[in-house]
C-alpha cells in the first residue's frame, strides 16, 4: 500500500476516493478537504474570528487544529454538561489541547450556570437526554457566539454524522429539518451563521488525523447516547458504504446539489415569527425560548440575560471556573 | 399470542401494527390493506379490466388472489425470460395458479419471440442482467396492457420493494425517479396506468397470505439478482425496521405524503417529447425505443410490430406456446 502523491508505505486507505496516503500526505489531504469545503460554500472570510464548538472528542479538536493551521483565528467553546466522569475526562482533553496549542478556550458549566446537569435535567424536563443535550448545546453555543462577537460559529460534523442526520430527516421525511441541513447556516434573525467545514472528511479519517497529529481526544462515545436511533443509522449507512464506496458522500453531497433546495420553503416558514425571547433573549417563536423553559422544568435558576455570557478561561496550571 | 380480532391463537404477529391474526383475520387484514390502497390512490375503478404482471412468486400470485376474491376482472401475464430452470419453474407455478382457478394467463416468451433471453442478452448488449430484465419487462408488460385493451397494468410491488427503491433513489438523489415513484401512475402517451395494491403490505405478510391460501409459488429469488444493490438496500431498511416497527411504513408514505410532489417536475420533463418509436410503436424520447435498441444489441430477431402482441394461452394438460 503505497501514498499516492509520493510513493512511500501509506498508513491509511479512503476507499472512496480509492487512494492511499503516507501520513505527511494524508494531513495535507484533510487540510485541503477542509479548504475545500470552507470555499465551496464559502463558510468563513479572511481575517474573520471564529468560535469553534469544542468537546473533546476527535472532531472538535481535528477542526479547531485544521482551522489554526490553515490560519484561521478561532477560538474554542466548552460546555460542561454535568455528564459524570465523561464530561470531567472530556473538558480536560479540551483544556489540554488548548493549553498546549496557547489557545484560547471559553467555558460555560451547566450546573454552575444553570443549575442542572444534563441526567437529572432531562428526566426532570420529561425529555430524552440527547433531546435536552442538543438543545442546551445549540442554544449555548449560538448565544455565546452572538454575545461574544464571534463572525462564525464552527462545529465538527464530520461526512458520516451529516450522512445519518440526512438520513434519518429522509426516513420520516422531516421535511422542515430538511431545507435547512446544510454545511452553511447565515447568520440572521439573533442567530449566528453556522458552518461544518468537515463535512467532506469523515469519522474515521478524523480519528487517523489526530492520531497523526498527536492529540489527545476522548475515544469514548458519550454513555447517554447509547442505543439511540441516530447509531442504527449509522450503522444501516455503514453497512452500505461498504458494499458501494463513496455512497455517504453521494447521499450527502447529492442532496445538497439536487435536493435541499425543494424544501427551502419550508425551513423558511419555519423562522417567521422569530422574536426575543423575554427571559434570555435569544430568538424564539413561542412565548418562552426552548432553553429557558428546560431550564425552569430542569429544576435550575433561570438564566440572568445579563450575566449570560460566557466568561473566558485564562489557560494555565489552575483552570478559573465559568461564573 | 391471540388474534386482536377474535382472541383465538394467532398465526402471525404484525410488529408494525402491533397486532397479531389468526388465519382468517390475517387473510381480512390483508384484503383490507388492499382495499385501502386500491381506495385510496385510486387504482382500479368497479369494472375495469385488469392485467395482472405475474412472475409465479408470492407478490404476484398472492395480488392476482387477492383482487379475484375482492371481485375484480384481472387476467395473468407471464414472460419467459429464459433464466435457465428459474423460468421453468416459475413459469409452471404461474400456469398451475391460473389452471387451478379457471384464470386467463397470456404468455410471452422472449427467446422464441425475440430471439434473446436474460443472460446472454444482457452479455451481449453489455448491460447489467437486472437491467435488461427490468427494462424487458417493463416494454413488454405496457405493449400487451395497451395492445391487448386492459384499462390498467397491476404489479406485485410490496411495501418492501418499494421502500429499497426508494431508498436507493433517495441514496443517489435520483430526482427524476422520485417524482414518478408512485403507487398509480395515470395511463399517457402510450403508456397503460400502471398501479401497485400491495403497497401497505409486507414480503413477509405476502409469503404469510400465500402459505394460508395454500398458493404454491416460487421461493427462490431470482439468481441473477444475488448480490445486486437493491439487495443491499433491503437488508439495510431491515435493520432500521427490526429497531423502529413501522419506519419502512412512514419512510414510504411520508414521501407521498410530503416530498413526492417536489420532484414531479422533473418527471414530466422526463416524458416531453415522447413520440412511436419506429419500429415497435412504443412511446420513446429516444430514435429507436431502448427495448428495441436491446433486442438489436442482444442478437434476437427485430420485434415486428403487426406480430407484437401477446397470445392467450388456453390453460389444459398442453400449453399452447406464445407465436
């Protein structure tokens, strides 16, 4: 097996793009990946500051590394999610990476800020964790980066998890999540603009990028998603990419170019009407945000819009808590 | 396990309905669904004549069962397709199913009509064999509906044939598939109407209905198809609906229900300009229609349009081969 730019033993294969590369070759192909997918679809300007969601795990830390080497200027985002020991082992991998690189870290803790974690708050809230999970995590990562002011927000999606959202928005047709599953969200309406510059490169070619790379992530796959459909399927999409590969990026890539567009409208009607939300002044279409109300049921404080800002992490030996 | 009509023992449980049958309720259960496809998309009016696509397995003789009990005017068409002893043997299951039961079967055998079966004929017009069948059999089963006057075509399609096709159109975004993956399509421009009642019932189901009505059909699949990639999609939307009773369903009718309609356009692109092809009189965009352009490719005789009609068999101890 040998690299197909210059010869020498390859470390990795990608079936789908039927070529083998040596480690120096496969990082300049993730990076070109990436510079690909940022132009395309023209996800983030020069001289633009960036705030990347950061969790740990090998995508966050891949893109946030592939960003700062590309020479972007981004920091990073950490939310604690009160998960046990996970969450303990995953902000130290973020912290780590941080500190090591001189980057620059934001923290915001659920249970400090808000007073739940995401267990016992999900169950009080009467939702599935995952459910309480992402909304507390979309809500977080978009209000920080407004209030901080931050161009773009960046998260890790990596081919393999836009391949199974699509498909699983495909399986029940949730044709309002559909318009709007794209690599590229503008800002608008108190949101900011959101992209996936991973979205060409996938899940096990993250993992091989920070093994090249010598970073450290949290291997493990968080405990409460265990056994959620979202697995089956990638699963169901695995077993197939192996028997055709380059089938994810066929699906992805060809709804995008001939698809997503057809149910624009709907994801449009789906922002009219979008207005503050009282309590914390992100954009809502219900009288309460979402966050809010988890927030209320979830047995914690109510957010303080005027303290709700996340607070960044001078790096060093003793982490500052977020307060 | 008892039946949910009844409360006697139950032959067979339906995970996606969460409910379980004897036998007679099952045989109900399944004239019901029928109904209500045939109801709902409106397939067949009181009256009609019916040609019913039979290839001697359970979908097509369990739907040719099924809409005599419920008292429609369906007669049989059966291709020899010249599979070695898998045409044999389905040929006979065919023939026995319409003898037993006084049915009219037509028969078209496409060696002796047009000088090709599926294996060499694929190989010697380079074309995938389930491509050449498929395209064979969608030629001839629409000549002889509309030479022959029937007022629709019936197919033997099941809920799970048409989840994997849409599924694998939906994998490769085949955007001028899906607006015409319907359960009815209208008759135009040459084509018959072409309709599916099994859509809301399941291969097992339809196995399930063919052992209780004790219909002997053909078991195996047919061996050209081993390994194909609608196989793969199968197995694939298994798994999902082993973890989620009932996704093929709404997969399905979801895309009726919410997307299909997005994609019509392009179907009717798809069929402008149409016009007879030449030498067989079938609608075509192309020069010569793509059957005609096989048969030419595959070494068979020219089809000669005076002669291109199906001949009724009379069913007794001789058969009276298709001239």
């Amino acid at each position: 097996m040998k690299c197909v730019t210059c010869r020498e033993p390859a470390i990795i294969d990608i079936r789908r793009h039927n070529a083998n590369f040596c480690a120096e070759h496969f990082l300049e192909q993730c990076r070109r990946q990436v510079v690909k997918a940022i132009d395309e679809f023209e996800m983030i300007a020069p001289g633009e500051r960036a705030l990347v969601a950061v969790s740990g795990g090998k995508d966050s830390l891949a893109v946030w590394d592939l960003l700062t080497e590309l020479g972007y200027d981004a920091d990073g985002l950490y939310l604690g999610l009160g998960i046990g020991e996970y969450s303990d082992v995953s902000g130290r991998h973020a912290r780590d990476f941080a500190a090591a690189r001189g980057l620059k870290l934001l923290e915001v803790d659920l249970p400090e800020r808000f007073g739940y974690d995401i267990p016992t708050g999900a169950r009080a809230a009467r939702r599935a964790p995952c459910s309480a999970c992402g909304l507390s995590k979309r809500h977080l990562f978009d209000a920080v980066a407004v209030e901080e002011g931050y161009d773009v927000l960046v998260t890790g999606h990596n081919l393999d998890d836009e391949a199974a959202v699509l498909f699983g928005n495909t399986l029940h047709w949730h044709t309002e999540y559909l318009g709007r599953q794209l690599p590229v969200l503008a800002e608008r309406d108190g949101f900011p603009r959101k992209v996936k510059p991973l979205v060409r490169l996938t899940e096990r070619e993250m993992a091989a990028y920070c093994v090249v790379r010598g970073i450290d992530y949290l291997v493990d796959e968080c405990p409460m998603a265990a056994g959620n459909r979202h697995l089956t399927y990638k699963e169901a999409l695995n077993d197939i990419e192996k028997a055709s590969p380059g089938a994810k990026h066929s699906f992805y890539f060809g709804f995008l170019a001939r698809a997503a567009e057809r149910f624009a409208d709907e994801a449009e009607t789906d922002r009219e009407g979008l207005r503050a939300c009282p309590t914390c002044g992100a954009p809502t279409t219900a009288e309460t945000c979402a966050f809010c109300r988890l927030v209320e049921r979830a047995g914690g404080a109510r957010p303080d819009p005027s303290t709700a800002t996340a607070v960044p992490v001078e790096l060093g030996p003793t982490r500052a808590g977020a307060r």
